[in-house]
C-alpha cells in the first residue's frame, strides 16, 4: 500500500453561543458518575456514624412553671389584694428576669458549677475513644484512662486564687485512697470521704463516692464564677407555651440525667427565691412610707375633731339636713377615693412608666374622682354659712378618720406581705430528664451525612465536567479541519502488565470493541491517497498518556493480520516501550545502534510473535536522539524501511515536549496525532498542528483514543509510561 500525504486547509473552531443549561447532559454526568456517588455517600455516612458514636452524650430535663398575675398571686384577704395591678403576666420579661445573671448565678452557686470534674483523656483523639467506649478494647497504655461509667464526685473544693480554672491531676489508688499532681508539680495523698488541707498552700479537698479501679486518672478544676455562670447560661433555653399564656416551658442541658434535673431545679428554685425578694422589697418600700404617713395622718384627725367640736360649742349644736348629709358623705367617700388612687399611682409608678396604658388607666380614674369632688364642693358652697361650715369640718373630720384607718389598715397588710413567701411564680411540672439522650441524634447526623455525601459527589462529578477540557468526539477534532480516522474504545480488559509497556488488546481480543475500531482505522489509511511514493506513518501525540504506543502495537498488529508486511519502529529513543510489549529484549540494537553505525539494517530489525509484524526497538539510550534523527543515517534508514514493508509505522515522542516527531513527519507520507478522549485538549491538538508546520509537516488525520461512552470517569489505564520521565529527559537534552 502507498500512503502520502494530503494538503488539508484547517477549518474554524466551532463554537457554541447556547449558555442553556443542558439538563439531560447534566443527568448523563452525574449517572456516570455514580460509582462517585456510592463512595463519597459511603465515606459520609461512615464519618456520619464515627461523628455520632464518638460525641458526648446530651441529657435534657424539662420544666414549667406558671407566671401569675400580681392579683392572684397571694392567698391573704382580699384587701390585700388591692395592693397589687391585675394585669397579664408579662412572659419576656419573666424570661429575661429567668435568664438574668443574678437568677443563674445563685443556681450555679447551689450545684457547685464552678467545681468541674472530668476523666483524663487520651491524646489527641481521646474523647473519640472515650464515648465511643473504644477504650473498653484497649489496655496497656490506655489503662490509665477512665472508660464510660467511671468517676468521682467532690463535696467540697477550695483551691487559692491563682489556681482557679489550673488542673488538679487525681489518680485512684487502692482502698479508696487517691494521689493528687498540683499545678505546682506537689503531690498529696488523701482518702475517699475525708477532708484533705494544705494550710500552706490555701487547699482543702474533699472526694466522696469513687467509683473507678485503682490507676484511673481524672481531672478537678475550680472554675472562674462567671465561667460557671455562662456554661449553666448555654445549657438553658426558655419559651413561652402559646402567646399571652404566662406559662413557660424551661429546659436545662447536661453531660447526664441526674446533673440535668439537679440544675434545672436550681434554677427555678432560685428564680422563685428571687421572686419572693422582689414582692418582699416592694411591700417593704411601700410599708416604710405608710408608716411615715400614719403619725401625720392621726394629728390631721386630733385637730379636725377640736375645730369641729369647738364650732358646734360656738354655735350650740346645729344639726345637718339629709341632702346636706348626703353631699358630706359622697365628699368624703371621694376624698378617700382619692387618697386611694395616688397611693396606687405611686405604686405603679415603681412598675411602669408614665405612658403604659395601666399607669395611665390609673391617673384617668383619679382625674374623675378629682373632676366629681369639684362638683360635689361646689353644691356644699351654695348650702347656707353655718350648715356649709359644719359640712366642711364634718367632712374633714371623716376624710381624716378614713385616711387613718386606711393606713393603719394599709401597714398591718404590708407586713403580712412583707413577712410572706409568696412569689407570682408557681412551678407547674417540676424538673425531669428523659428516659434517653437528646443528642447526638444519630438518626438526623446519618441523614445529614447521607445528603451531604450524595450531594458532595454530584457536586464533585459536575464540577469535574465543568473543569474537564478534553476532547469528548470526534467531531470536535474535525470542526478543528483535521479528520479522524477512527475512534478506539476503551478497552476493558487488557494484556501487557509488565511495567514499560502497552496491551496488545487486538491480539488478545479479536472480536472485541477495540479491535473493530482499529479495523476500521486500517481501511481508512488504505484508502486515503493511494498514489502516494511512501509507506511512512507518523504516531504522535501532545503530551504523554495520549496513547500512541498503544496505537501503533495495535494498527501494526492489525495491518499485519491483514496481510501486509508491517514493521513498527520505536522513535522515541528517550522512553521507548515496544521492546517488552513484544517480549524483546531491551539489549537487543535498535534504531540508536544503527544510526552511530554500530549495527546493521538487518541487525536492528527483529520478529514477533504476529505474523508478517516486525519491530525495531530504540536500542541504547543515546545522549543527543534530536541530532540522530537529523543525521544522513536516519534519511538512509528511512528510505530503506520504506522499501521492505508495505508499512513503516513511527511511534515519535509527544511533539509539544520534544522535536522528533516534527523530524519525522517532514519525510512520512501520512502523520496521525492521537488524542485521548477527556484528557487531551483541543487547543494542544492545534499546537502539534503548528509546530509540525513549522518543522515542514503537518497532521493527517486523528484517532480518538480511550473513547469511553458512558464517560464514567476518566480513564484508569495508562497506555504509555512517560510521566515525571518525560520531563526530566527531554528538558536536559532538548
């Protein structure tokens, strides 16, 4: 067969304007890579279940209590209860009140927070290995280390100031003695149950129950107040059950149930605690200024019953008409009502300010007992001089009786106020944990790890297809002006594993996928220009891992089955691999040997297994190939080739490395370029195209190797071992 080569104008790259998503090539990307998805799910739930199995426990007790208004809040008579606004219970600010830093820190102070005990822990990874009951496997070194289940409690702690919040080491010795390591390197002895003191050094320890086998280590610390403080403060959530209910739901958080309940129920002891402060201090205010005003109050009835005793004397008794009487008593009635009203403004005032609508409620009542007392004055200043005289002074007289006894009446309900332990807070359902932990909430993390997995390798395969800027057909390479001659599939299963070297998949699958395909890249070299003078065929490729060698095996052995004397020739005199993919000895002369002059034609040229195939290694690795492959040795060797064989097939190194293949291709009848499919690139191809123009040759036609039609994932065979070798050689010799 005669091959050459042809002139073939480049055509325009073709581009796409559409910016549309394309859905279906968007589900083809993540089907093929579902054996992504199952590991990156896989891996997330593993790490999901690890996660979950190694966290702390949660423990949650719950609580409600009920915020009642001021009215109902007391059971004493019901003048006492005057005292007090009925109002709705204001829950956010019962909710704050909870939260304040006054309420968590008397809870805090009663469960001892700022004594913190805790098992010593592993490094590095040991509170994984401690709640994932890990350690209960493990011994010899770990012994040292409490496993779930083991610990100490303290019943009393005093370290001095600059050991607050510093290590105490304790190690459980035998019969309930234990050793504790000071911040200062000191070690002291002490026993289960009994007070351990340094008057020296400001400590005293006190360890109750032990329950952990003699060589555990733990940890004691005092901690600062405000730590102890803001750690309950996390721990704490409060919510109002409905809107405008007053009842509220409290929960505190804990490493178990017990420690849960026991801080819960400090907490709402001593916001009830501190509600009974609060009503207290408020009657005790109003009682010292009751008891302020009863002295004024009797002088005020003394000197109202001698002016009127003395003008009844002046006048000799006059005795009061009914309408005159009925207008005194609405008076006094008014006045009292009166008093009344700017007592409990007062009292308001202390609450709420001037613009809530109780506290204005208020003023609005006064002001119309105030309006109705003008009008009842008036009718008495129309009443003749000496009835309207004892009016005035009956009516003072009365009004004075009356604030008197108010006050009177007033004080003895503030003390019994004062003297009571009663809050307007009552504690509905007391503390109480739950039968089981609320976190780690193994079921909601596996889910989260599920959706975080499936959606980390979605994400994974479509970033990877957005990144990818290989070739993915044919038809993207002759959109470039260079045709292809076939498409070579990947293959999926291969001879040649010994290292350096390529399968020869058409030899061992005949019928196969890849064998047709390289068929079909034999019948199209056979029809292309077949007045051609020479039998040359140039195999190059961009970069390494392209393929080329793996092509030229199996075209050779392709052509050869079909009845042509075929010799492949390894060029590539840097990193050849046809040697051991013929099972050839690597010391055998090659193209090398016979271009120093040290072998003959007939010396390089060895058989194979195939008939009618022979091959040419590259024989010794010479220091300078470029200038070889430029020499009147290798334009005689190639002119010989091309005389013997039907078909001379050149595996070149990758063109935009080194500048053997653009040697070659300048006196080859047809030069192919092979690109991997997925990993090559369109705009290397253009680049080989380039520079075997400037070397005085250009490309012929294409293969797209590796064609994988699911587009699973890039491919995992390595046709061509070039790699970090390539690199090095070709940059110190070229």
């Amino acid at each position: 067969m005669i091959l050459s080569t042809a002139d073939r104008s480049a055509g325009p790259i073709a581009t796409s304007t559409d910016a549309e998503i394309d859905l279906v090539a968007v589900v083809r990307a993540i089907w093929a890579a579902r054996a992504l998805l199952v590991v990156s799910t896989l891996g997330a739930l593993v790490i999901g279940a690890l996660y979950a199995k190694t966290r702390p426990p949660t423990w949650r007790a719950d609580g409600l209590i009920q915020i009642e208004s001021n009215s109902s809040r007391l059971v004493v008579p019901e003048a006492l209860s005057q005292l007090a606004v009925d109002s709705a219970p204001s829950s956010l600010t019962e909710i704050e009140i909870l939260r304040s830093r006054s309420v968590l820190s008397d809870a805090a102070a009663a469960v001892h927070l700022d004594w913190d005990v805790s098992p010593k822990f592993a490094p590095i990874i040991g509170q994984a290995l401690y709640y994932g009951k890990f350690l209960n496997y493990l011994g010899g070194s770990f012994d040292p280390y409490p496993r779930p289940g083991e610990g100490l409690s303290i019943e009393y702690l005093q370290v001095p100031s600059e050991w607050i919040n510093q290590t105490i080491e304790v190690t459980i010795q035998t019969g309930g003695e234990y050793e504790i390591l000071l911040p200062d390197q000191a070690v002291l002895k002490g026993q289960e149950g009994e007070l351990l003191t340094d008057n020296v050094r400001g400590l005293a320890l006190e360890l109750g129950q032990i329950e952990a086998p003699p060589g555990r280590q733990f940890e004691i610390r005092q901690i600062p107040e405000h730590a102890s403080v803001a750690r309950l403060a996390g721990s704490l959530s409060v919510a109002e059950l409905g809107r405008q209910t007053g009842i509220l739901k409290v929960s505190v958080t804990a490493a178990d149930p017990v420690a849960a309940t026991r801080w819960l129920d400090a907490v709402l002891s001593a916001y009830q605690n501190k509600s009974i402060t609060n009503n207290a201090a408020e009657a005790s205010q109003s009682l010292s200024f009751v008891e302020e005003q009863i002295p004024i109050a009797k002088a005020q009835v003394t000197d109202a019953e001698r002016a009127l005793n003395d003008y009844r004397t002046k006048q000799q008794s006059i005795d009061i008409p009914f309408e005159t009487g009925r207008l005194l008593d609405e008076s006094a009635q008014l006045e009292t009502q009166i008093r009344e009203a700017l007592v409990q403004e007062r009292d308001l005032s202390q609450r709420f300010t001037p613009n809530h609508p109780i506290f204005r409620q208020a003023v609005a009542r006064r002001e119309s007992l105030e309006r109705r007392l003008v009008e009842v004055r008036a009718s008495i200043d129309e009443l003749p001089e000496t009835q309207r005289e004892v009016v005035n002074l009956t009516r003072t007289l009365e009004v004075a009786q009356a604030a008197y006894l108010q006050l009177l009446n007033r004080a003895q309900e503030l003390r019994v106020l004062q003297a009571s332990e009663i809050g307007n807070v009552r504690v509905i359902d007391s503390a109480q944990a739950g039968q089981r932990p609320v976190a780690p909430r193994t079921s909601r993390i596996l889910g989260l790890a599920l959706l975080v997995g499936l959606f980390a390798g979605i994400g994974v395969a479509l970033l990877r297809n957005f990144l990818r800027k290989g070739v993915d057909s044919a038809q993207e390479i002759e959109a470039i002006g260079i045709p292809v001659l076939g498409v070579s599939v990947l293959a999926a299963k291969v001879s040649g594993d010994a290292k350096n070297s390529v399968p020869l998949v058409v030899r061992d699958e005949t019928e196969g996928a890849t064998a047709e395909a390289f068929r079909s890249i034999r019948t199209a070299l056979r029809f292309m220009q077949p007045g051609a003078k020479s039998a040359a065929l140039v195999l190059t490729s961009p970069f390494p891992g392209a393929g080329k060698s793996f092509c030229s095996a199996n075209l050779g052995v392709i052509a050869a089955n079909g009845g042509q004397r075929v010799c492949i020739v390894d060029a590539d005199l840097r990193r050849g691999v046809l040697a051991r993919s013929f099972n050839l000895s690597p010391k055998l002369p090659g193209l090398s040997d016979y271009l120093i002059g040290q072998a003959t034609l007939d010396d390089v040229i060895a058989s194979t297994m195939v008939d009618r195939l022979d091959v040419v290694t590259t024989g010794r690795r010479p220091p300078n190939p470029s200038e070889l492959l430029m020499s009147e040795s290798f334009d005689t060797f190639f002119r010989d080739m091309a005389g013997r064989y039907d078909l001379v097939i050149f595996d070149t190194p990758p063109t935009l490395l080194v500048t053997d293949a653009a040697l070659i291709s300048r006196m080859a009848a047809v030069t192919i370029v092979v690109a991997r499919h997925a990993e090559t690139e369109l705009q290397d191809i253009i680049a080989v195209r380039r520079a075997l123009e400037l070397g005085g040759g250009k490309i012929d036609g294409a293969i797209l190797n590796a064609f994988d039609p699911k587009r699973a994932k890039p491919s995992s065979y390595q046709y061509g071992s070039y790699g970090y070798g390539y690199k090095y050689r070709y940059s110190r010799h070229d």
